[in-house]
C-alpha cells in the first residue's frame, strides 16, 4: 500500500474506533495522518502519525438514532448545537446528509447559508483554537467526505468560548463603520491592540484556560471589536490579504519570543498558523460564494487578533527570526525539513507548522516586495522560522513542546527548563 492510500485508509478507521477534538487539543488522529502526506511521508510514517495519537484518542459514544433523525429540524439541532455528548449524532447525521446531498450541498447550506444554524456552526468552527476549520479545510484539500463530516460534527458539538459574541460585535461595527479606501493591516490592528490597555490587560494569568471567554470577550469585547473589526477584506484583495493573514501568524508564533530564554513558540500562536494554510485552501473553492469566502478571511484575521491578545499581547522581535540558528538545522531546506519532522513523534502540531510555512512563503511572495510593511516575514525569515519549529520541539514531550501564554511573565516562570 502506497502512502495515499494509506492516508486515506486509516481515517475511515478512525471514524469506526475514534473520536477526535472535541475538547481542548486531541485532535490527532486525521490531521497528523493527512499532514504526513503532503510533507512526503512513506508509508511507515504515516502509519506512525496515526499511532502516536492512539493514546489521547477517546471511543466513541453509542449512536442515539433518535437525535440523528431529529437533527433535520433545523430548531432542534439549533437547541443542540454545543451538546458533546451528542458529537457522534451529529458525525452521524452530517454522514447522511452527505450520501444525500453531497458534500459542498451540505457545507453550504450548514456553513454559509446565513440561516440561525449556520451562523453558529460557522463561528464553532473557529472554536478549539481553529481544530474544526482545520479538519474542514483537510478534509476539502485531500477531498475526505468522512473528514468534512468530523470537522461539521466537531463544530456543532464543541463548547463555547463565546467567540461568537466577538464575531457579532465585529461585524455589527463594521456595519456601521464609514469603508475606509484603504483598510488598514493586518500588523497595524496587532499592534493597536497591545497598544490598548483595555484590551491588553483584559485577559488575567487566573483566567487559566478561559482567557478568551472571560477575558478578552468577557472584560473588552467592545473595545477588541472596533479594532478587529477594522480588518477588512474587499473581494478583489481577497488573496493578498489571506496571504498577509499567513504572514502574520508566522510572525506571532516565529518572534514571540523572551529575551535571554531558550526559543519556544507559542502553543496558540502555533495554532493562528497551523490553521492559516486551510484558508489558502478555501478561498479558492469556487463552489463557495465569494463574500463567504472574504467572511471566512476577514474573521480568522480578526480572531488572530484576539489570539494574540489571549497569550498576552507579547512583544515581537524580528531579530528572534532573522537572527535564529541552530547547528542541527541551519543546513536544512524543506526537503530535509519534511523529512525529518516525518521521522519525529509528533502529534502533528510541527508538521502543520512546517507545511503552512511553506504554503505561507509561496502565497506571500506576489505581495512582499509591493507591501513590506504588511508582510513582515519575508526571504529566508520562512525557512528560519520552520528550523525553529523543528528545532524547539525535537526530543521534547508533548506537553513541553511548546510554551503557554508567552506573553505572560508566568507563562515563562513556570518553565524553569527554558532558562
């Protein structure tokens, strides 16, 4: 068996033992297999990616067919949306629908048709740190029905960290906000918002994992709004400002960095740009109208934003990239990149990594030269930051791969390995 088949066989084994991502960070299973592929993963590898995420995979709960069927009215699924113990009924029903409908049917009329549960499924899929768009991009780039089906059911049946409020407010001010001529960047909104001490202090260390929930949507939802809100994506610019999105997610979890301390990246900020490269992905289905399209663009942006404030707004040094070396990868281009983050035991965060860099170096290129001051990595700075991303995560356990909430003084404290 060659490595697309076997990529494509063992999520369709997932789906009968498994389920994944539905809380915190589990989701492994088909992402990491998938994410082997592209990268030139062999066989072996991808059969590796899949059994490194065995262990933190949960079963799945028994079939409640009663709720599948019901799930066709659009009330009661509306009253479910947000129930994890009814994840499976949902993976259940989206399967049906798909035989029925065909996937970009379904998609459309579950994600962009502006219905009550559209609106709501469309913002969960941006819930769990990007996990379900995630999936939903994968399971559109490798073209997995049984993947588009995780990713929908993982997006109903996910909790809130009521980044739906966020997203309200944002378009609510947008709505009526004069349109400027010349909206502003991506990197100016960042750092309008640490320069907000509103919003920069509004997510507090005590918050623990709720930082998004009670902090920057709880204390400064209105104030991160008018400034998220002012990310902006007009249809004829929608590829430039997908590819200025990548690069400043790049940039976040690449120059994020403490002085004096040990390289680490940012486990959130990793994921603002693991998730960047489905996003090139979807904004070039045609099977999806163009103003959800630039919709789907404009709120990863702004919820970038609010990412960015949830690690603690912390200060970016260029010089944390520019400058990077490490002898064990200063040698390496993508190829021996690919090759060796194939080889890692890795839950598939680092191969994300290493594939949306690439993707964001290619999308980037067209625009840097035109746009430097939106597009701040930029030549070698791709490369540099995806050494680091290997080199900060070899060897590490799992859960010492990355660091939490970088720009809190605690986040490094609590890490006495990286001084």
């Amino acid at each position: 068996m060659g490595s697309i088949e076997t990529a494509t066989s063992i999520p369709q084994i997932g789906l009968s033992n498994e389920h994944v991502g539905i809380l915190g960070d589990t989701l492994v299973d088909s992402a990491s297999i998938q994410e082997a592929n592209p990268l030139g993963g062999a066989p072996e590898d991808i059969q590796r990616a899949y059994y490194d995420g065995v262990g933190i995979q949960r079963p799945i709960p028994e079939v409640d067919t009663v709720t599948v069927d019901k799930l066709a009215d659009e009330e009661f699924f509306y009253q479910t949306l947000g129930t994890i113990t009814q994840y499976t009924s949902f993976l259940v029903f989206f399967q049906h629908h798909m035989e029925k409908h065909g996937c970009k049917e379904t998609v459309n009329k579950y994600v962009f048709s502006r219905s009550n549960v559209a609106e709501k499924t469309l913002a969960r899929l941006y819930e769990g740190a990007y996990h379900p768009i995630i999936h939903l991009g994968l399971g559109i780039e490798f073209q997995q029905p049984g993947i588009i089906a995780e990713a929908l059911a993982q997006a109903a049946a996910h909790d809130d960290s009521h980044i739906s409020t966020l997203f309200e407010a944002c378009e609510a001010q947008a709505g009526i906000a004069y349109p400027p001529a010349n909206p502003k960047s991506l990197i100016q909104l960042l750092n309008e918002t640490r320069a907000n001490e509103t919003i920069r202090t509004a997510p507090r260390w005590e918050d623990f994992g709720n930082k998004m929930r009670d902090g920057v949507v709880g204390r400064a939802n209105l104030e991160m709004a008018y400034i998220a809100s002012q990310f902006i994506v007009k249809p004829e610019d929608l590829e430039r400002r997908t590819a200025e999105m990548n690069s400043v997610c790049a940039y976040m979890a690449g120059a994020s960095q403490r002085p004096a301390r040990k390289r680490k990246i940012d486990f959130f900020y990793m994921h603002t740009l693991t998730s960047s490269i489905f996003f090139s992905v979807l904004i070039k289905q045609d099977w999806i109208k163009i103003e959800d399209r630039v919709r789907l663009v404009e709120w990863k942006g702004r919820l970038d934003l609010a990412w960015y404030v949830v690690s603690g707004s912390a200060e970016l040094y260029e010089d944390a990239v520019t400058g990077y070396h490490n002898d064990f990868s200063a040698e390496m281009g993508w190829k021996e990149l690919y090759a060796a983050v194939n080889k890692e035991h890795d839950d598939g965060h680092v191969a994300k990594m290493i594939h949306a860099l690439k993707n964001g170096q290619e999308a980037s290129r067209p625009f840097e030269e035109k746009h430097p001051d939106m597009f701040l990595v930029k030549g070698e700075m791709w490369l540099k930051i995806a050494r680091m991303a290997l080199d900060t995560t070899k060897d590490w356990q799992t859960d010492q791969k990355f660091v939490n909430f970088t720009g809190f003084d605690m986040g490094w404290k609590i890490r006495p390995d990286l001084a």
